[in-house]
C-alpha cells in the first residue's frame, strides 16, 4: 500500500477512529535532509507490510494544526497510533529493523 498523506481534513477517518492495524505516522518537511533519508526506508515498510498497517505521511509545513497537536518539536518524528492512542514514537532516522520493532511487527 503506498503511503496516504494525512491531512487535518481526513486525520479523524484515517487516524483517531481507525480501528484495527496500526498506523505508522511520518512528520516530515521537504527541507529536512533527515526526513529525505528517512523516506526511502518508510515507503518500503508501507510496500512490505500492506495489509498488516497503514502508513501515514504528515508535512508539517502543510499540516502545522497536526504538527502542533503531536507536539512536533524535531522531525523527523515517526508515532505509532493503534486505535486511535499513540504506543510508540521516535525522533530522527532509524533503522528500517527498529521501525519495525517500535511498530510491533
């Protein structure tokens, strides 16, 4: 499945009521040399992993109520949000492995 762009306007559908896998979130800009290395690996794991969780992309230029509501102070900023609360997060670039750990897949 490729990456959904979660926006304010569809978070609630996508995000906060969804039930059922999980969903990786990326808040990221296009600025941000990390969030540029961090991509690659994202759209791998939502390839990989289609059908076992959702991944969603937040820019944070674009998305500053979203980026405000998860208190996104650095990015790149990577949550985990299984039906509709937040059990993992993470900032910075990561090991394709530890993404998926932090996801618990």
């Amino acid at each position: 499945m490729k990456e959904l762009v979660i926006t304010k306007e569809n978070f609630d559908d996508e995000v906060r009521n969804y039930r059922g896998m999980p969903i990786l979130l990326d808040f990221w800009a296009g600025w941000c040399g990390p969030c540029m290395m961090l991509s690659p690996v994202i759209a791998e794991i939502a390839e990989e992993y289609d059908g076992k969780i959702k991944v969603g992309k937040v820019n944070v230029d674009e998305q500053p109520e979203l980026a405000a509501a998860f208190r996104v102070e650095s990015i790149p900023l990577l949550v985990v949000v299984k039906d509709g609360a937040i059990t993992a997060q993470t900032v910075g670039v990561r090991p394709k492995e530890d993404i998926i750990k932090m996801i618990g897949l």
